[in-house]
C-alpha cells in the first residue's frame, strides 16, 4: 500500500493551485483524504487530522506552513506521486478547489461528520479516526451521488474513470 507524508501532498496541492491560506491548505487535505478513503479504500498520507476548532487540522502542515512555508513551496524535494494519487487531488480540487475558505469550513463541519463527531466527542485536537473519515463523503449527497454514478472502484489500479469525471464537471463548469 502507497503512503506519503501529507507534507508531499501539500506541496503538490501548493503547486497545482495557489494557496494563500492556511485554513483552505487544511480543508483541502482532509477532503483529499476523505477522497482518497473514499475511491481507493486507504489513506493517502499517513499524518492523523485533528478536530480543532476551526475544522481539520493536520498538525505538521499547520506548524509548517505558519513557520516554514517555504517549504511547502519548494519542488527540489517534491515526492513524486503515483497516477492514482495525482488524479484524487485533481478530482478533489475540481470539487472543493474554488471554494472559499469558509465554505470548507462549513462543508467539513457537516452535521454527522468526521470533524463534528470527533469534536463534540473528544474536543479540540481529538484525533479523527479513520473509520469516521472513510464515510465523509458520503454525508456529502451531491459528491456521493456523482462518485457512484460514474465510478466503480478497482483496487489494483487508479480508476481510468476519473480523469472522466474530472472532464465531465470541466464541461458542466462552462
């Protein structure tokens, strides 16, 4: 099983679209995550998402990105991603990438979620479980209901499925 440091994951998100806040960084990497469950069945960084107040917090990305962004921003020790992973973050910012950091926030504040059940549960900076991130999405009706539509999900490889809907939510955007 393939596993990255969610540092990799945010700089690919760093690169592939601009970031210019902390909390949309944080959003955005809990929804890739939920994704990532979601399509593939596995994480796909191995850092644990907190409840903070605020909604998902990885950690590390947190501190990182308040006292070496820079970091974050730098391609020379950029891990290279398999395909599958690549296209999960496509699809998530296809999805999620316009929103604005307040709606991110409210979207990973859904009602039976993986934040809030931790939140209300343990507090702030409870760990949220894995078992509670692999149903996010599908709390998420309209997602869900797109995801089952036009994918089905093969274990071995990415599915070729998503560059097709990543195409078909391009020609619905225009």
């Amino acid at each position: 099983m393939d596993i990255y440091n969610a540092k990799d994951i945010a700089q690919h998100l760093m690169v592939k679209k601009t970031i210019t806040n902390s909390w949309k960084l944080q959003k955005l990497l809990f929804f890739i995550q939920a994704m990532s469950f979601r399509i593939l069945g596995q994480p796909m960084f191995k850092e644990n998402i907190e409840a903070w107040k605020d909604g998902p917090v990885v950690a590390t990305i947190r501190t990182l990105y308040k006292y070496e962004p820079e970091i974050l921003y730098s391609s020379s020790d950029r891990m290279p991603l398999k395909d599958k992973f690549n296209d999960i973050i496509d699809l998530t910012l296809e999805l999620f990438g316009k929103k604005t950091p307040r709606e991110l926030r409210d979207l990973s504040h859904i009602k039976g979620g993986a934040w809030e059940k931790t939140y209300s549960t343990l507090g702030r900076s409870g760990i949220i479980d894995s078992e509670l991130m692999k149903k996010e999405i599908e709390l998420h009706e309209d997602i869900n209901n797109f995801l089952n539509q036009q994918v089905e999900i093969d274990e071995t490889q990415i599915l070729p499925e998503v560059k097709d809907i990543i195409n078909n939510i391009k020609v619905l955007e225009c």
